[in-house]
C-alpha cells in the first residue's frame, strides 16, 4: 500500500516508527523523517518557530502543499500527524481535490487546549481521527474519533517514587530553533536553581548539534 505521510515534527516521526513496526507491506511518500526511507522533504526543512519564520517561508509553504496534493493522487491513502497548522488546510485540499480518498488524521491536534473549533474541520475532511489521549475523543461528536493508545507507553517503565529529591526535567522541545530561542532563558532558570538545591535532569538523548 501506498502511504501519503505528512509527519512534520519529531515527536510524530516517534509515533511514526513504532506505527511501522505493526505495519507490513507500507510504502511510504511525503514529509518525514529521512530515517524511515526517502522522504519528498524532510522534516529538518519544514522546522519554523514563530511568526516571522512562518512568513518567510509562506511561499515555499504552499508550493510544498500543493506537491502533496498532487502526490496524494498516486497514493491509496493519507496519513497526517499533528502540526495543525499544515496538516488542516492541506487535509481541506486534498478532500476537495479527491473525495473519495481516506485521510486519516494521527496525532490529533490539542484541541482540548487551544481552538477548539478546529474540531469541525477535522471531522469534516478527516475519515479516521486517531488520538493517543483518552479524555481528547471526548471532543469529538462524530464516531470517526477513537483511541489507539500512546505509543511510548509501550516503550517506557514507569515507576514510582514519592521522595521529595528537589529533581527537575530539562525537556526543552525538539526543534533545533525553539531550542536555541529559549537557550538565554533556559540559561537563567538554570542560574537561578543555584541557591535551592535543585538537581537539573538532562535526557541522555539530548541531541549534540542542538
């Protein structure tokens, strides 16, 4: 089977992955992470922050989204992930453009958090919309929504420890831009956890070039 695939950010191409390991006989075309085979673009080129990074890149932007319109004509099915701002209006064309096309929507937007009306679009261009949050199906009035679970859920070993240790996670997001923007405040925090004794927990995954 064909797959259409737009996963813009890294935490979807996470999803991604450990979707493919229960998938067989999946091509897939699009927008992904080159480590899962040979993307149309990779996600290192979609990366923006920002209003300003957003407006530079309006132009490139569309002609990307119509590359996929065109794309998703050779494909047996759509897979979009997150990054609403993207997904949506490219969601919206390629319903218009071939309607009897499935699109399945993974990763689904926070609604529950922010604009909820973007529910309607989803539900109107969307055929399937997979949450891996419980409690967000509840936004949906539709039965197109349901949950699959978290996948990392299958990854990690939770344990529990309520010693109070004074323990503070470093998570400070995945895109190399966001990262660096936030570097000076991030730098301030730190300084500032110098007089409570605080212990600063950095993942050991962290990427170097970041």
């Amino acid at each position: 089977m064909k797959l259409l695939v737009c996963a813009l950010e890294p935490s979807s191409n996470i999803h991604l992955k450990e979707m493919l390991k229960h998938t067989k006989n999946i091509e897939l075309y699009g927008i992904f992470d080159k480590n899962l085979g040979n993307p149309m673009y990779d996600i290192s080129q979609m990366a923006i922050m920002g209003i300003v990074d957003a407006l530079k890149k309006l132009r490139w932007f569309f002609r990307v989204a119509d590359e996929m319109v065109e794309l998703a004509s050779k494909c047996d099915k759509v897979l979009l992930m997150d990054s609403s701002g993207f997904n949506l209006p490219l969601a919206k064309k390629i319903k218009e453009r071939y309607p009897n096309k499935e699109i399945i929507y993974y990763t689904l937007p926070q609604v529950w958090a922010s604009r909820p009306k973007r529910v309607i679009k989803l539900e109107k261009y969307c055929d399937k919309l997979l949450g891996i949050l419980p409690f967000e199906i509840e936004m949906y009035k539709s039965k197109k929504a349901q949950y699959v679970g978290h996948p990392l859920l299958d990854e990690i070993t939770v344990s529990r420890n309520n010693a109070e240790n004074n323990s503070i996670a470093f998570l400070a997001g995945s895109r190399a831009s966001e990262i660096t923007r936030l570097m000076p405040i991030f730098r301030e925090v730190r300084l500032s956890l110098n007089d409570k004794k605080a212990t600063l927990v950095i993942p050991a995954s962290f990427d170097e070039k970041k």
